[in-house]
C-alpha cells in the first residue's frame, strides 16, 4: 500500500481484495478482527480497519513467527 493509503480506512472486503493470492482472505482478517488481533471500528454493520493496523499485525506476526522457528533445525544433543 502506498503511503498516503496508510491512514485510510478500508472495509475488510477492501482489504481482502488487495492481499488477493495470500493467506490474507476476508475470512481470515475477520477472523482476526473479531479476536482483536487487528485494531478496528464497527460502523453500522461493516468493520473499517486502518492499512497500518493490517501492515502492524503482517510485521508483528512475522517476527514472533521468526522467533518461534528460532531453534528449528539446530542440533541438540539427546540424553538416553
């Protein structure tokens, strides 16, 4: 998203339709929503999310992801 996107809102339709081909479905993000992974605001029946909030949970996710896969492939000895 372009930086003047950033402090717009968008629906989570919108949001859905600019992650198209990822993991990012809209069923994903309202899931997240709706387990307050990612700030938003509910207007009449719709929610509006902010692209950074989206871009904040995308790098928040990414670096607790790296940190949990921090000790995958190592050596470890096995005591028997």
């Amino acid at each position: 998203m372009q930086k003047s996107e950033f402090s717009r809102v968008f629906t989570i339709n919108e949001i859905a339709k600019h992650y198209k081909g990822t993991a990012l479905t809209a069923s994903a993000i309202r899931r997240l929503v709706k387990a307050r992974e990612i700030p938003s605001r509910m207007v009449g029946n719709k929610y509006l999310i902010t692209a950074a909030a989206v871009e904040n949970w995308i790098n928040s996710s990414t670096a607790s992801a790296t940190d949990q896969n921090a000790s995958y492939g190592l050596v470890r000895r096995v005591d028997a």
